[in-house]
C-alpha cells in the first residue's frame, strides 16, 4: 500500500498503520524541523517530500491513502476565525493531491470551525464530516472534524475511555519539562476542568484539574 501523509507531523500516520499491522510505501510532506526530528528518529523508511508546495502527483506512484491534517490557525473558533486565509490556506493544497492523485482512500482532520467553512470542504470533497473527541479514546477532550470515504461508525459506545489526566501523569519527570517556577502562577476558586493559570490566562498557559479530562478548544 502506499500512502501520502501532507502537513504529517511527527508522522502518527505511519505509527497508526504499523499499530495495526499493514505494510506501506509511506511519502511525507512536512517542513517543521523538530516535527521531522522526531519523525525520523521513530521512522527513518519515510520517503520525505518537504513542502507541499513542491510535491506534485506525477513524481509519485499510485497513492491508496492520502491523509491529511492542514492548518487550523485561521479556521479555528478559538483563532483567527477568517476562513482559508494565510497558513489555512494549504487545505487547498490537500485538494489539489486529492484532485490529481484520485486515492482509493482519503481522510482530512480539522478543527471544529464555522458551518460555512466546513460545508465547503464537505462540498469539495464530496462528503460530510464526522465529529469525533479524542476524548472517547484517551484522556485529552479535543474535539475534531474527519472527511473521510473509510467505512468508519459514528457509533463510539464502545470505544469509551474512563481515562482522565491523573491516570497518564508520570511520577517523575525531567525538570526541562517543567514551567520555570519563576512564572507567577494564579489560582481561582472554580472547581472544574480550568484550575489556574500561568502569568496569563492563554491556552498554553492553562492549568487544569488531573481529575478530569485534558482539554483543548482550539
């Protein structure tokens, strides 16, 4: 099989398809360099593109899977929320490979954003999305959108996961992981998901209860 991952990240892609047992021919496009450090290191066979811009279908072989995760920054809600401008832009991209390649199977996350966004992409691709949050599956809430022709159930019922925050902590961890403690932290009295924050309150910044789900709006 071979598969085409834009925008790939630290190619969970690949580590997704090894988990469950298929072989592949797996080509990436990705330009971010600590995401290509990590993705190398885990996944040295990858046939790396670089930037989407330069990868074009006839330099290719015949894709089954094309999966994609482009940009969110300015369709997200909790962003610029100003449509398929600047880095959000490159779903178009995503669309071209689609266009040129014709693979059997495709899939495109995104984020929750405007219905008038999402009914194009919809329209584009001539699916609708499901929503799923990576909620029912570990112990982060983040709710996405996926375009796919996979057969896939919308029905998660079994595949719910009781998993919160305290249950993935580790006991001991390196102090480069940790804020620097001269960063004032403020608290609240509000018992529920957000407990505090760090100098702002931004969303890298926040500070929320181990007791419950992890969670993300963007």
């Amino acid at each position: 099989m071979n598969v085409l991952s834009l925008f790939d990240g630290i190619s969970c892609g690949i580590q997704a398809i090894k988990n469950i047992g298929i072989k592949c021919n797996y080509y990436a496009s990705e330009i971010d360099p600590y995401a290509l450090a990590i993705s190398k290191k885990n996944h040295p066979e990858i046939f790396q593109l670089g930037n989407v811009l330069d990868v074009k279908a006839s330099n290719l072989p015949k894709i089954d899977l094309l999966l994609g995760g482009s940009p969110c920054t300015n369709l997200s809600i909790a962003g610029k929320n100003n449509g398929f401008q600047e880095q959000s832009s490159l779903y178009f991209e995503f669309l071209r490979l689609w266009n040129d390649l014709q693979p059997k199977y495709f899939l495109l996350e995104n984020v929750k954003m405007k219905k008038e966004y999402s009914d194009t992409i919809s329209k584009d691709l001539n699916v609708d999305y499901i929503e799923i949050s990576s909620s029912e599956f570990s112990a982060q809430s983040r709710k996405r959108y996926y375009w796919t022709n996979i057969p896939i159930t919308k029905d998660l019922k079994n595949y719910k996961c009781s998993d919160v925050v305290v249950d993935i902590l580790d006991i001991a961890v390196d102090d480069k992981y940790t804020v620097n403690t001269k960063r004032e932290i403020i608290y609240n009295t509000q018992k529920t998901h957000k407990i505090g924050y760090i100098s702002k309150d931004s969303q890298g910044n926040r500070i929320y209860n181990p007791n419950y789900k992890g969670v993300i709006n963007c």
